[in-house]
C-alpha cells in the first residue's frame, strides 16, 4: 500500500494535465465543412489503395482462375461505387457545364471508373495512372468537400 498510493497519485496528476498538454489552442483557418464526408471520401481513397495491393497479389499470374474470379469481383464492386457515384451526380443536378468542385470531381471519378472497368473487363491490368488517378480524385473530393 506504501507504494501503490504514490503510484495512483502520479497516475492522477498525468491524468488531470495530459488532456491540457494535447488540447489545440489555435483556432482553425478555415472552418471544417462535413467531416463525415471527408472520412467517407478518405476511405474509398484507401479501400483503393487496398484493392490495388490484393488486385497485384492476386493477379501475379494473370492466367490463373483465382485473377479472373478476383477481377470479376472487383468489376462488380466497382460498378456499385460507379452506380453511388452517378446517382450522387444527379442528386447534385450536375450537367457537364457545372462549376461547382464537387459536380467536377465528381464527374471525373466517374469518368475514371468507367475506364477502369471497361479495362478490367477487356482483360487489360489497370495501370498505376488508374489507380492514382482514382486516388487524386478522392483526395480532391476529401479536400474539396
């Protein structure tokens, strides 16, 4: 017990004085707009990123039935993002004349998807410009949004 006070009253004080040692006091330079959407937006960004490193190891041999299963599943998977993507681009009445940032990242993603798949339907391996096309337009949405 002579040990385990000192030690509780340590543990205390780091308690009481590490939530005001990591509070930011600066005030922000812009105001934040739609966090939920910026962490949605960051997902898809990195369930990309994931899809391209499971894409690479499962389609090391491009001949194998296990790259044409994983391909066909991705195609589906991405048609249903393609398909989110357009009826979010109606939501928004997005015509090709908009100049609202998400109506055009929107609209490339879109874009980019479409060849994408068509892509992976035709047989070809999506290149790293795809993907990081892809990529730059999540960001984008992320930043943009």
């Amino acid at each position: 017990m002579k040990r385990f006070a000192p030690l509780l009253l340590v543990v205390l004080a780091v308690a009481v004085s590490v939530p005001a040692a990591f509070a930011d006091t600066t005030t922000p330079t812009q105001p934040q707009r739609h966090p939920v959407a910026r962490i949605r937006l960051e997902l898809l960004r990195l369930h990309l990123q994931l899809t391209r490193l499971e894409y690479r190891i499962a389609c090391d041999d491009k001949s194998s039935d296990r790259c044409t299963q994983f391909t066909q599943k991705l195609v589906t998977r991405l048609t249903n993002v393609d398909t989110a993507v357009e009826q979010k681009l109606t939501t928004l009445n997005c015509t090709s004349d908009s100049t609202d940032k998400r109506c055009t990242l929107l609209t490339k993603m879109d874009a980019k998807l479409k060849d994408l798949i068509q892509k992976l339907q035709s047989g070809s391996a999506p290149s790293s410009s795809d993907e990081s096309g892809l990529d730059n337009a999540a960001a984008g949405l992320a930043a943009g949004s």
